[in-house]
C-alpha cells in the first residue's frame, strides 16, 4: 500500500503540471513548445520516475495513455473558450498549443465528432459534448498490492 502512494503522489504532481501547462496561452511560444513542455522525458523527470514506468503507472492511474489525456484535456479547455467567443478557432487552436489551426480542427472533430464552427454554430454548452475514450470503461493495467507470500528457492547447479 505504501509504494502505491508514493506513485499516487508523483502521479498527482504530473497531472498538476499538465493541468499548469494546459491552461497556459500559448500563443506566443514557437510551434512545438508545448510537445516539448510535456513530452515524456520532461514529466518523467516531474515524476521521478522512469519513463517506462511512468508510462504504466500513469496508463493505470488515469485509464489512458499520456497523449490520450493530454489532448482531451486541451479540447475539453478548448471547448471552454469557444464557449465564451472571446477567441476565434485560429486563436484558440495557438492558445492551446496546436501548432498549426488544421491539427487543432482534426483532433477537435476525431473527439467530438463535430468541427469547432458547428460547435460554436450550434451553441452547445460543454456538458452535452461527451469525448470519445476508448478506456472509458476499460482498465487495460491495474496496480495492485499483493499480500507476501512465502517461496522456496533452490539454485539448481550442474547438469
């Protein structure tokens, strides 16, 4: 039960991080800033952990795959600011930190099966829009503890 905590913490400080990162303009960075920002190296780093590792884990805790969370919660926020109509698409695909508007409108239509205009046309509000998870109900990896279990070891030498 210990070891779990102690990644439950190191996950949690990940997810805040990301959160950080997220909510974060990015209008003004280079193209790729925010990949870098998040790539896996930098939140195994946050983390502590090895990439392998946090890669699991991180599979475990959340039910989806760092890339799979990253962006739906960049679409979710996303959502968020087309609702207000403060920013147009373009401007919200560089607040998010799409790098170009085309990635923003593909990955926006792959989630919510509509493109951001017919959002923004149709006036959704973001609790109708339920995003497309393929682990939604699925838990490919679980960490669990395991009680101790006494083994009978012999080293077996020769032929």
């Amino acid at each position: 039960m210990k070891e779990y905590k102690i990644y439950q913490a190191q996950i949690d400080d990940v997810l805040h991080y990301i959160n950080m990162m997220i909510q974060r303009n990015w209008s003004s960075e280079p193209n790729n800033e925010f990949n870098n920002m998040l790539s896996i190296d930098t939140l195994s780093d946050i983390s502590a952990i090895s990439s392998r590792n946090l890669y699991l884990i991180f599979r475990s805790y959340t039910h989806e795959s760092m890339h799979q969370y990253i962006n739906r919660l960049r679409l979710e926020y996303a959502l968020s600011l087309l609702k207000n109509k403060t920013l147009n698409n373009i401007e919200v695909s560089e607040y998010i930190g799409f790098a170009n508007a085309t990635a923003f409108y593909n990955a926006f239509k792959k989630q919510f099966k509509l493109t951001p205009l017919q959002f923004q046309q149709r006036g959704f509000i973001q609790q109708e829009i339920k995003p497309l998870t393929k682990y939604q109900f699925k838990t490919p990896y679980l960490i669990m503890n395991i009680t101790e279990k006494p083994v009978l070891f012999i080293p077996f030498i020769g032929s």
